[in-house]
C-alpha cells in the first residue's frame, strides 16, 4: 500500500482527480467513498484520487457542534492510503477563506430550500456547503466527485450546484454504509452513549417499517411514533420526492416516481439523520 502523499496547499495539487471531501474523522463509509473514487480513476486513467479533510466552519450553526467535531488527521490519512487515495488534502481555513476576500453570496437552488427539511433545523448549513464545495471545486478541479447518499439532501444540493454554475464535474452518489445492525455510519456516533446507541437503532427500523405503510401520511406518523417511542426527539421524519424533496399530499401512494423517507432527530446531544428509498421490499 502507497501512502497518500499530504498535501497542504492547493498549489501542489494535481488537476483532473477523481474527489472525495469529507470533514475527516473517516469510518468505513468514507472508505467505501475512497474506493469507488479509486475504481473510477483507474476506469477513466486518471492518475490521482484527492480526499480532502477540512472541519468547514461556515456549515456548523453551532460553535459548540464544531468545536466537538472529531479531529483525527493521521488515522484518516492512513484510512485513506488503504482505500486507494494517492493524495490527502488538509488545507487550512485561510486557504479556503482568504481573509481579504468578502464571501460571495451564493444563490441557493429551491432543493436546500424544500420545507420542513434541514434548512429549517439548521439555518445557514446549505449556504456554508454550497460555499464550501464550491471553493474546494475551484481549486481541485476535479474530473468526477464522489459524495454519500447518507446526507441525500447535500448530494442532491451538489447535483444542482453543478448544473447551476455550469461546472464540467460528473457527482457521483454512493449508497449509505450502515453498521451490520443497520446504524448508518456516522463521524457523530462516537459521542452516542451505549443507551443512545441503542435507541439510535430505531432510525433505520422505522425507515424500513414504513415501506410497508400505503400512503405517506401513515408512512410519516408511524416513522415519528417509533422514533417518539424509543426516547429519540424527532425533528422531520417525512416522505418526500427523491428529486426535489417537495412536500407530498398525505394520500399520495407508492408509484412510478422515486419517493425517498429522510428522517433527522437528537440522541441525547447528538444529531444524527439517514434516509432510504420508500418501496416495499
Ligand atoms: P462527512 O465528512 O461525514 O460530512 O462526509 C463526507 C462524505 O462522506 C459525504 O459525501 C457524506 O455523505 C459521506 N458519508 C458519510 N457517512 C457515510 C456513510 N455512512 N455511507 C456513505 N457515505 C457517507
């Protein structure tokens, strides 16, 4: 195994890569991110695969939040090496915004946007992950990018990014990583106690219990209901359009068009969402 060559400023980094950005603290679906990354470079014959570390600061609306979130360079840069990167980019906050530099104020497509979603729980989050890909696209310029399913509102924010500022970027999604009892993975589920853990489980359980709901209306208030039940505060457990994540009519049944449940809420201090295609299995 090559170690991922670390790379502190821009400057030295290759053009063309197949991309991963991530916030570090990797676990085995960032890993899953890197190989993917890793096969498409070497489908397409491109030499480098790029993971980027950087704890963006304009996406955290709680100074708290961020000042938590796990830093764990070395073994992330060892993660990555074993995955297939060739090189690891931990740029520091001033490369990313330079202080003389006002920030532009990016115009955020109606997807960030949909009700009762994220955008409503954390004001602000999409403006400073719109600002932040954008740079670090700007200044990788990547070939293709590789982000998670896991945050499906983000993946989808990025698709309209793309098409919105016209960037020659293919995205690629990638399908959640969960742990074997169904958790999906999280850098936030280290501060899980084993009670939270626990309760946590019920997450994924009652995106999968809602598949076999016939309408969305059923769908949401059985989602809520178990995650009420297991002592989780629930903050949107909903049926939306896969695509554009618009608010569904409560009779709407399963049909031909993609339907995604998302679901966000607290354990104990610690927010944790997921998400899964609603069809019957
Ligand atoms: P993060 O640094 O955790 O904010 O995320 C970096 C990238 O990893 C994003 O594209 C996430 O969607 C993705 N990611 C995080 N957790 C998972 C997971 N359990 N499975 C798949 N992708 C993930």
């Amino acid at each position: 195994m090559a170690e991922a060559l670390l790379v502190h400023t821009a400057a030295d980094l290759p053009a063309g890569s197949i991309f991963v950005p991530t916030m570090g603290a990797l676990h085995a679906g960032h890993a899953a991110l890197v190989r993917r990354a890793a096969e498409i470079a070497r489908e397409r014959g491109s030499p480098a695969v790029m993971v980027s570390i950087f704890v963006n600061p304009t996406q955290f609306n709680d100074p708290a939040d961020l000042a938590r979130y796990p830093r764990t360079l070395d073994a992330d840069r060892a993660l990555c090496s074993k995955a297939g990167a060739t090189h690891v980019w931990a740029p520091s906050v001033e490369e990313i915004y330079p202080p003389a530099a006002p920030l532009p104020e990016p115009r955020l497509p109606a997807v960030a946007t949909a009700p009762g979603l994220e955008d409503g729980k954390r004001p602000g989050h999409f403006r400073g992950v719109y600002l932040v890909v954008k740079r670090l696209f700007d200044l990788v310029r990547p070939a293709a990018a590789v982000f998670g399913e896991k945050d499906w509102q983000q993946l989808a924010l990025v698709r309209a990014m793309i098409e919105q500022e016209r960037l020659a970027i293919d995205i690629v999604g990638h399908e959640t990583i969960r742990e074997p009892d169904g958790l999906a993975m999280s850098s936030r589920n280290v501060f899980l106690s084993a009670a939270e853990r626990d309760a946590a489980l019920t997450i994924s359980r009652a995106l999968r219990f809602a598949a076999r709901c016939s309408t969305v209306g059923e769908a949401e208030l059985l989602m809520w209901g178990m995650l009420e039940r297991a002592g989780l505060e629930p903050e949107y457990a909903v049926i939306r359009d896969a695509a554009t994540l618009a608010p569904l009519s409560p009779s709407t049944r399963r049909s031909t068009r993609a339907l995604r449940g998302l679901i966000a809420c607290r354990a104990g201090k610690t927010r944790l969402i997921d998400n899964m295609a609603w069809s019957a299995r």
